[in-house]
C-alpha cells in the first residue's frame, strides 16, 4: 500500500473592513487566502477581487495569535491588473514562514492592508478562529532579512498543483434514499471538504484503507436509514410541517419574514426553501435581528458580488427523512458557467440545479452542517 502523504490546506475569506477601496460603488472587495501544508512545505496564494488599483501600494500580511505570538508577518506587496484583481502564492518551509522562524501553525487570520506610518489599515480580513483578536492590527510585525520571489499561480505548476491532481478519491454512489446531499447528473460523493463557520475549509486526503471502512460505515448507515424510511412513510406526519422541534421552531422563526418558495427543486429532498431579499449591500448588515443576520445575511456577505445583480438568494432547511434540520443550503442565483459560480466552487458552492421553466439558469447550493460548524461537499471525479 502507497504510505499516505501528509497534506492538508484550508481557506480563509476576506471580507470588507474599510469602505473606499472598491473598483465599483456596486462591488465590494472579496477574495480569499489559501494555505497548502504539504510534508515540510507550506504554499500561501492569495485571490482578490474589486479591489481599486488607483489606492495601491496594498499588502498582504498574516496575522499569528497561537502560543503566545502575537505577530503579523508581511508575506508581500499586491499588483492589482487593470480588472482589480490579484492571483499569487508563495511558498516557504513550514517551520519558517516569509523567513520569519514563524511556524504555519501559529497562523490564525490573513488580511489586505495598506501601511500608514505605524499604523495598520485592514482593507479586508478573514479568521480561521472564532476568537478573533481585537487588538491584532497592534502587533508587531515579525522581523525577516530575505527577500522572496512572487510567482503568479497561472504561470507555474508546482508540486501542490502535481500533488492534487494525483489524489485518487474512492467513488461512492448515492441513490434516491439515501440521506446524502443529491447531486444533479449522477454526480458521485467522493469525499467531504470541512469548512468551519467563519469561512475556513479545511480538507484533508484519506488513504484507501480508510475509505473502504467509510464506505462499509456508510452502507450500513444507509441500510438502517431505509429502514427508518419505510417507518417514515407509513407515519409521514410532518409533511408541510418541517423542520420539526424546538430547533426547527427556531429556524423557522429566523425565516418567517422571507418569502416561502414551494417546490423550488425537486432534487432536493425534505428542503424547505426561501427567497431572501438583497436590495443592497447595507441590507445584509442590519442587525436589527441577530439570528436573522447570523444565519441568513453574515455568510452570504463576501459572496454580494454573484448576488447584486440577481436582488436575492435562496436559504433551505434541508431535513432527514423524520422531519428534522440536518444542513443549512445557501442558493446563488446564476447559469452553469463557471463565471457565475462562487470562487470557482473552492468555497463550497459545487452543486448547480437548474430552475424549472429555464435550463439556462438556476442556483448554486453550499450545504452547511450547522451542528458540526463545517461545509459539505460533495465532489465529482
């Protein structure tokens, strides 16, 4: 047997923290850094999008809160392209991070700033924590001596391009019963992506010995999932009336002032569905109601761009075959074109169903697994 490799990455979305550096009025900066740990090496890429040129120089920076450091290590200076974007990486020894002597470990946020004298102004910031430090644009920033090459990530293929290529992902099934996210097109279930409620995927690769012991785990699941259906079917009580309990209570409180939109899809099984309204980018920050905010509008803010043009996006409360909540389905309205998809899928959204009346449009879903706080996805060979 081939000994497994040691490789994990995970993302972190940047979201907006000072107005005034968009490319448009309409377009909020978004984007995302990704860390790539592979055996003793550590590959850091950046992607931005409208994000104005004319307001450079801008800079990319790591923040470090683990273990008693406190740093900020300056990975290097953005060249935004005449469309406001950026696409770079760069790559160190784990154990070194930008020549610092800072272990990729210790990282627990990234950012966009520009510098102003002492100062640190965050233009977009994101955390793999849910403790995020108030005080880390105060930090110090972490001494280096060399200087590094910026490779763009279009123009090279390296060893973590090679390596994920390589990866070979057992096929598992999925059919009409089973309790697994339906995919459109005979899609098949490979393997999950974890990502945590703040916006950081982690995914990690398991070796074959590991697989086959999911898939049998899985068939048995399965077959006693079956078994509760056919229960299911003979009291099939909660019809209309889903999700049930004190937490479906709950959620459907957070949706009660969004329009319910019935037989959105009939790919979905167990899945209510709602229209929430997008008039603008203000409209996804109203606090006036937490809950409401917290799980409809907070994660959907970096993704405005896809949404602006469209005025809303759908939220589904995916349940089990007894009625109760399982995921959380976020909906982008768009075509089948990678141009409409959210960040390439690299943030979940992977799943596209069409609209009833028009194969041309529809919707990409990312499935939440609100208990486990992690994104399921389910991947295509």
């Amino acid at each position: 047997m081939t000994p497994k490799k040691n490789y994990s990455r995970y993302f972190i979305i940047l979201q907006e923290d000072e107005k005034g550096y968009s490319l448009e009025s309409e377009k909020i900066p978004s984007g995302y850094a990704k860390l790539e740990m592979k055996n003793s090496k550590c590959k850091i890429s950046y992607y931005v999008q409208n994000l104005r040129k004319e307001k450079q120089p801008y800079y990319m920076i790591l923040i470090c809160g683990k273990k008693d450091v406190n740093k900020i290590i300056k990975v290097g200076k953005l060249n935004i392209d005449d469309h406001g974007r950026v696409d770079i990486f760069h790559e160190y020894d784990m154990d070194n991070i930008a020549d610092t002597g800072i272990s990729a470990e210790k990282i627990i946020g990234a950012a966009i700033v520009k510098f102003l004298d002492a100062n640190v102004i965050s233009i977009m910031s994101g955390f793999s924590t849910t403790d995020k430090p108030i005080e880390w644009k105060n930090y110090k920033i972490a001494d280096y001596n060399k200087e590094k090459k910026e490779t763009r990530s279009d123009d090279v293929t390296n060893e973590f391009d090679e390596y994920e290529q390589s990866i070979e992902l057992i096929k598992v099934k999925t059919d009409e019963k089973t309790e697994h996210i339906e995919v459109r097109e005979n899609e098949e279930v490979n393997t999950e992506q974890k990502v945590t409620s703040n916006g950081l995927v982690e995914e990690r690769e398991v070796n074959k010995s590991e697989d086959v012991s999911d898939v049998n785990r899985d068939k048995k699941h399965h077959e006693e999932e079956k078994k509760h259906e056919s229960k299911d079917k003979e009291t099939d009580n909660f019809k209309g009336d889903y999700p049930k309990g004190v937490m479906g209570n709950f959620f459907k409180t957070v949706a009660q002032d969004f329009d319910e939109v019935k037989d959105f899809s009939k790919e979905i099984k167990w899945c209510k569905w709602y229209k929430v309204p997008v008039h603008n980018l203000e409209n996804m920050y109203d606090l006036r109601d937490y809950n409401k905010y917290t799980i409809a509008y907070y994660p959907m803010i970096s993704y405005y761009p896809y949404i602006m043009n469209h005025k809303s996006f759908m939220l589904g409360y995916k349940c089990d075959s007894s009625g109760k909540m399982k995921y959380i389905v976020y909906g982008i309205p768009g075509s089948r074109s990678k141009a409409h998809q959210p960040y390439g899928g690299k943030t979940g959204f992977v799943t596209w169903i069409s609209e009833k009346e028009n194969d041309e449009m529809g919707h990409w879903l990312m499935f939440y697994d609100f208990k486990n706080s992690t994104i399921v996805v389910p991947l295509k060979k």
